[in-house]
C-alpha cells in the first residue's frame, strides 16, 4: 500500500480538526470546541507526521538514509517556524488594536482556518508526488511457454552480460528454477544473474504441462527435451535487494577480511587471531568475496594486503545477526527512532547493507551483508567460532589478473560459489533480509 494513502487521509483529517477549531467563538464550549477538534488534529497530524517520514526515506540507498532524515528534520523546523509566523502575522492583522474577546477569537479562528486550507492542500499535493511501491522484482514468471521457436534466444542478461559466480539449483529455496531431468544451474559471473543454454538429456521429452509455477517462484515439476529438440529457454531471474549470500556447509560459513601482514600471518599460523589483532576495535566480516574485494582493491589497499577467508560456525554467525542492530535507523523495521537508538545502544553487533559489486567493482542493483563485530561479539568470534582461517590472497590476485587481462569467464568460474543462505526467518525479519 505505500505511505500514499495514509499521508493523504492523515492530512484530510488533521485539516479537518483544524478547521473545526476555526468555527470556535466566545460561547464555545469546552467539549465541543477544544477537546473534540484537538483529538481530531492530532490523530491526522500525527499519522501524517508518520507517513511523511516513511515517504521522505522509502527508495532512498541505505547508506543515504541517514542524510534524508536529516533533510526531512530540517524542512520540518523551517516549515513549522515559517507557517507560526504567517499564521500570526494573519492573527495579527484581523485582530488589528481591538483587544475584546469577540476580536481575538475571530483572528485566531481566521488563521487556523487558513492552516486548515494550507494543511488540506499539503496532504494532496504530497500524495501526489508520494512515489508508487515498487512492485517486486521476483514475480513468478513461466520459463517456457507454447509458441515460443525452438531455436529462440530468448534468454536476458543484466548489466554485464558474463557468465556468473553463483550457482542457483533446484535445492534453492525461493528462486525460479528450471528443471532438466531434475537439475539445471546458472553460473552468475559478476554478481549479475543470466541464464545458459539448457542443455538436453537425451530420450526425454517436453512434457507440455510443465513448468509451472507456483506461487513462491518454484518451478513445480520438471521439463525434459531431446537432444534434437534443444533450446535457448527464455529466463528472467533476479535476486532479493537484500539477501545473505554466502559459501557455507552444513555446520560452517566463511566470510571475508583483509589484514596487513603482521596482523595476517599470525592469524593463519594460530587459526584465529591473535596479537597484534586488537580485541578492542570492532571488527567486519564480509560473505561476500566480490565486496571483499571492492573494499580491500583485490588486496592492493594499505593494512589490507592479505585476503583472509575465515571459516565460522554457522550457529555463531546467526547468534551474531540475531543480536544485531542496523549501522542506521530505517522507520519499516523499527517503531521510532527511540527505539532504534535503544538497540543500538544494547547490541553487540552492527549490520549494514552495502550494494553488491561486479568483477570491475561497480555497484549492482541488490545488496551485500557487512557484519561489525563488537564488544563480547569479538571474543565470541576469536575463541569459539572460528574454526579454520585462509590466506586466499594468491587466489584474489590471480581473478584480478584474469579481469585486467578481460578473461571475464575464466575469473568467474574462479570465484568462490555463493549461495543464498538460509536464514531463519526471525533473523531475516531482525537485519531486514528480502
């Protein structure tokens, strides 16, 4: 629904309190002139005030909400200082030097049914320009239909247009998966998603019911085609804006750092860290080997010259997001600002979302997950759930060879395979997964 509706209803309302105000004279009551129209204004005022906000950050980059709020602070104090003094000076016009109590409530009724009009206008106008939900990108789409040629390359690439670095099958929860004898994959190179070619299975045929898709995005049942019959199966895969994606197992989760030497060698050598790390800093931890590399500049950057890959326990890794708190407030995941300041104060952990980079470290439209350790969380994480730690900084010199050389396939394939990973969906709801 959007704060569309509210912001123009909440403004209708509140307008309307006001202007009942604005009917007030010397033989008002107190029921019917201050209490019910005060109760009015302030049930639309204050959903207005709550819609504005959600409006003025909604589409904005998470790493600019910060400055929207901050913009929003500001236009609200100089409206609301600019609006009292108009109002007044109107107050002030009409009473003029009459001081009698007819005088004085004819213009402040005069100026709060001019606020009226000016809050009635503001809540239309601003419904207006209030931008549409984006609609999600991940509506189930059949990938084959009847009439489509046999021989039609219909399948779409996304900005880069290279093979891939992730791995999607039909294990993948949530994800359109197209089903050949059971199994086919998209190797995704730059963090764009495209599909390849499926490739046949001999002696099976097209079965013309399938697929289908349900309502999640699965492909229910399984597509066969001879060898003669091979296609380019149209394909549309997008994934979540915010979405944990990682190389884990059953029990384990790596995740990325980048260290100068000293601080490096030690860690490999005792397989967690050790001095001269410092416990006393918060420290980040990245899934994402394509972000690690962005931030580090394929371990170029001064203190940051040796890629780590650290092998966590998956339990620690969740108990970690369950405990964290976003790096920044955003008003879908949080009751008010209060609340936030709250957490953040009492969580040991900071998450924030950064967007995801390709082979040449440009930005992509979804979002990569950083996790700031700190506090009682950095002990947790050096003593009990680090459980191996890799120096992969030959691996990420020799793909930002293959890129510099414009070997973009053969360094997507040497990526480390990222998949979705499954959270639970408490934790997903706590660090604004989806």
């Amino acid at each position: 629904m959007g704060p569309r509706p509210v912001l123009l209803v909440g403004g209708l309302v509140g307008a309307a309190g006001l202007l009942w105000f604005g009917f007030a004279d010397t033989s008002t009551t107190f029921l019917t002139g201050l209490l019910g129209p005060s109760l009015v204004a302030s049930i639309g005022i204050g959903a207005s005030v709550v819609a504005m906000g959600t409006a003025a950050v909604s589409g904005v980059p998470s790493e600019q909400t910060g400055l929207a709020s901050g913009v929003l602070n500001s236009v609200r104090q100089l409206g609301g200082s600019l609006g009292l003094a108009i109002l007044v000076t109107v107050a002030a016009g009409v009473i003029g030097t009459d001081t009698g109590r007819a005088t004085l409530a004819d213009g402040y009724t005069t100026s709060l049914r001019l606020a009226a009009g000016l809050l009635a206008a503001g809540a239309i106008v601003g419904a207006l320009m209030c931008p549409r939900p984006a609609r999600s990108r991940l509506r189930p789409r059949p990938l084959w239909r009847p009439g489509w040629s046999r021989r039609q390359r219909g399948y779409r690439t996304h900005q880069c247009g290279s093979p891939a670095g992730i791995e999607v099958s039909s294990q993948t929860p949530g994800m359109p998966i197209l089903w050949i004898a059971g199994r086919v994959s998209w190797r995704c190179g730059n963090g764009c998603w495209r599909a390849e070619p499926a490739r046949a299975v001999p002696g099976r045929r097209r079965d013309a019911r399938n697929p289908l898709v349900g309502s999640t995005g699965d492909i229910i049942g399984s597509v066969g085609v001879s060898r003669s019959e091979c296609q380019d199966l149209p394909v549309s895969v997008s994934p979540p804006m915010r979405q944990v994606r990682a190389d884990y197992d059953a029990a384990t989760v790596v995740v990325y750092q980048a260290y100068s030497a000293e601080i490096a060698e030690a860690a490999v050598a005792a397989g967690t860290f050790v001095a001269p790390f410092s416990r006393e800093r918060m420290t980040w931890i990245k899934p994402s080997f394509l972000w690690m590399m962005y931030r580090c500049g394929w371990g170029s950057k001064p203190g940051q010259e040796r890629v780590l890959a650290v092998t966590i326990t998956r339990s620690g890794f969740e108990w970690a997001l369950w405990q964290s708190c976003l790096s920044h407030y955003v008003p879908d995941m949080y009751s008010d600002q209060r609340a936030w300041m709250a957490r953040l104060r009492t969580s040991p952990v900071r998450v924030q979302w950064d967007p995801e980079r390709d082979l040449h470290h440009r930005p992509l439209a979804h979002r990569s997950l950083q996790v700031g350790l700190g506090g009682p969380a950095v002990g947790l994480y050096v003593d009990r759930w680090i459980t191996g730690i890799r120096d992969v900084t030959p691996e990420a010199r020799r793909i930002k060879g293959l890129v510099a050389d414009g070997k973009l396939d053969a360094a997507a394939r040497a990526l480390p395979v990222e998949r979705p990973y499954p959270l639970p969906a408490e934790i997903a709801r706590v660090i604004g997964a989806g």
